[in-house]
C-alpha cells in the first residue's frame, strides 16, 4: 500500500464494528460514527452460521464466541399443532466436518460487545447522525447534524435499511412493508434445557405463521422470534412493545411446548416489528463511497443471515482495500462483485422461505412436508431450509479470487 488509507465509518451496529475490526486487524486507518450514545444492542438472539463464524475466528473471536454462544445439537422442522418433526440436521457434530467451522447461536448485545471490545474510544464518535456525503475525486464527505464532516478516502454506508448514506448516493427508495410482522423475546432459564424446549434450532411452520426458538447465552435463555402474517402495518422498530398476552393470542391453538414458553415471557420486555423488503440494488458504490450490510441489502429473516452478510462484507471490504492498495475504486468494484451476487441470492431466496414456511393449503403442506422427508432420507446432512449454499462460503478466501479474477475498472 503506497499510502495511508484513511476510511469512515458510518453506524456501529454489527456490520459497522465488523469492518472496524477487519481494518484495525490490517492496519488500516478508520472512524466510527454512531448517532447512539454509546456501544450497544437490542436483547435478541442471533443466528451465526458457520459462514459467519469463519469470519469471526479470521477476527481472533473463537474464544469470544465459545464464551458467549450455545452449539444447538440440530436444526428441526415442527409441525405447529402436534411437533411432528418435518425435517432434522445435524449441527453441532457435523457443521464443522461439512462446513468447516460451527453453529452458534448468540445473543445479539453479546455478538456486538465480542466484536467491538478492542476499537479505541477515539476510533469512535457517538451521538452524531449523518445527514449525506458528499463525493470528490479522491475523497468522499460525510456531513452531520451538528453540523460537523469527516473526509476520507472512503466513507462506508453501515447504518442500517434506512441509509441516509444510501439516499445521498442513490436517492431515497423506501423498503416495502412484506405483510409480516415479527415479535422477539427472552425467556431466562434458571434450568437448562427447559422439558419443553429442545436443545436445538427449531422451525414452526404453522398456516400464515412461524417461530424460531433456540438458546443463547450458553443456554441460559431462550430466544424467541415469531412471524406472522398481518394485514395492518406494523412500525419498523425493534423496541416497539407488545405483551404476552398479544403473543399469545396470535398463536392461539399452537402447540403446548410453544404456549408453556410464550406464558413465560417478560410482558414489558416482548417486542414486535414490521418486516420490510428491499429489492437487491445494482450497484452499493459511488465515487469514494459505499454501503454494507443492511444499508445495502436489507433482508428478512427467514434464513438468519442478516448479520452473518454484514460480517462477510466487513471481511471482505477490509480485504479489498488491503489488496488494492490506494486505488479505492478498484477495490470497491472487487469488493461488489465478491459481495453482490451472493447477498442478492440471499435477499431473493429468504423472501421465498417466507411464503415455504407459511402454506396453508393441505395439498402445499403434504407436499412440501413430503419433499422435506425425501430430502433427509437421500441425505441425513441436507439442511431442511436449503441453506447449504450458504453455510459452504469462505469469505475468508476472497483474496485468492481477487488474484484469480481481475478487476476491470
């Protein structure tokens, strides 16, 4: 590198200290900007799958995430109302034979303080919003409320599905209410495992509905995200209160093993949001300038891969800038044509378990439930929610593609 790559950062979310951390690992310079007052996350669980934890562990976390995470024994498909399973993989023996690296279930705060535990307080800014950038030959602007800028040789969108770093570089446009809304909880557990709730990542699939539950916190809680189909817009926020008893109420004549978990959730400390849907854009970059994670690719949830995508990109960016040196647009082109095909794929494929998860219809359930059986019999490993693709990827190993495929700029 002939000079001293000078980077912004704009959020501190877990994409933002993700990158942060791949740069600070590579030597390169960087400022977070957050418009929090300080580090923090809300209290959800969060799925890192071994594509995420390659990652991690090429962060020097593993200790971090043995620490913090809870290695559920298999993913498994339930039927809402009797818990028939529909589909079983292994994950806790196996992620590591076929994938090459573990399963981890996290809690989000957790995740976040792992991954920013070593940034310096004057790597940081807190308490400013970014209010749009600006973009020169050779430098790129970020402006602020307070009425503050930071130029850099790149500025980097990691704030989230509503970028004001996006919509300075590619005009506002607005994610799309999906028709689903979404409540989490915690549930603390004084005796690990609770009788009604198994050791594993567990999928529901009921008509217009679903719900995840697996332990975080090495088994001391359990986290639960339930979907549903709603007719009325719900707030996109993740600390919009709801109650037990309107949980309870959506998933009236759910399986008991469900409703024994749903009563014991904290009433003041139940939330619900709206899901909102992004089309995969054609370009993140612009001039000296470019976004990451949600900012750039705001997904459901259906395949548990929002933060897992946010690390990769911060992997891959940080790699990018180191193997291109100065010339930022060279790397900014490596870096999305690394990182855009793939998180399109994901976007397109978590939008269709959406509709997979939530058949109604008896014949769309007997066949789905039939082709999940015949998946598992052909191969025990077969990960029911196809997810395979996704677990397979290295992002550690972009550099070798970026020497195998040149970069036209």
């Amino acid at each position: 590198m002939s000079r001293k790559l000078r980077v912004g950062i704009i959020g501190a979310g877990i994409g933002g200290v993700a990158l942060a951390r791949a740069l600070q690992k590579q030597g390169i310079e960087y400022h977070l900007f957050e418009r929090a007052q300080a580090f923090g996350e809300v209290g959800a669980g969060v799925q890192m799958t071994p594509n995420a934890v390659k990652v991690l562990k090429a962060l020097g976390l593993e200790a971090g995430l043995q620490r913090i995470g809870f290695l559920p024994e298999a993913m498994v498909g339930r039927n809402w109302e009797t818990a028939n399973e529909l589909f079983r993989t292994p994950l806790k023996e196996n992620c590591p034979k076929v994938y090459g690296a573990e399963f981890f279930h996290v809690h989000r705060a957790d995740l976040h303080a792992i991954l920013s535990e070593d940034i310096p307080a004057d790597r940081v800014t807190f308490g400013v919003q970014c209010t749009g950038v600006i973009r020169n030959e050779h430098s790129a602007v970020a402006l602020f409320s307070d009425g503050s800028s930071f130029e850099a040789d790149l500025v980097v969108g990691a704030d989230g599905i509503h970028s004001a770093v996006r919509g300075a570089l590619w005009g506002d446009d607005e994610p799309q209410f999906t028709g689903h809304m979404c409540w989490r909880a915690l549930v603390p557990v004084e005796q690990h495992p609770l009788p009604f709730v198994s050791p594993d990542a567990s999928f529901w699939m009921g008509p217009k509905a679903h719900v995840v539950t697996y332990y975080v916190k090495g088994g001391k809680a359990v986290n639960i995200v339930a979907v549903a189909e709603s007719e009325e817009w719900v707030k996109e926020s993740w600390t919009e209160p709801s109650s037990t008893e309107e949980l309870l109420d959506a998933y009236a004549g759910w399986h008991a093993n469900l409703i024994q978990l749903f009563e014991r959730t904290d009433p003041t400390q139940t939330y619900k949001w709206g899901l909102f849907d992004h089309d995969p854009m054609a370009r993140w970059s612009s001039g000296h300038a470019t976004l990451l994670g949600d900012a750039a690719h705001p997904m459901l949830p259906f395949l548990s891969q929002g933060a897992a995508m946010a690390i990769e990109d911060g992997y891959v960016l940080a790699q990018a800038l180191v193997h291109f040196g100065d010339d930022v647009p060279a790397a900014l082109e490596a870096y999305e044509t690394e990182r855009r095909p793939r998180t399109s794929m994901v976007q397109l494929q978590a939008r269709e378990r959406g509709r997979t998860y939530h058949l109604s219809s008896p014949e769309e359930l007997r066949r789905r439930d039939l082709a999940y059986q015949q998946e598992q019999a052909k191969n025990p490993n077969a990960v029911g929610i196809r997810a395979e693709w996704i677990y397979e990827y290295d992002a550690t190993t972009c550099r070798e593609r970026f020497e195998a495929e040149p970069v036209a700029v």
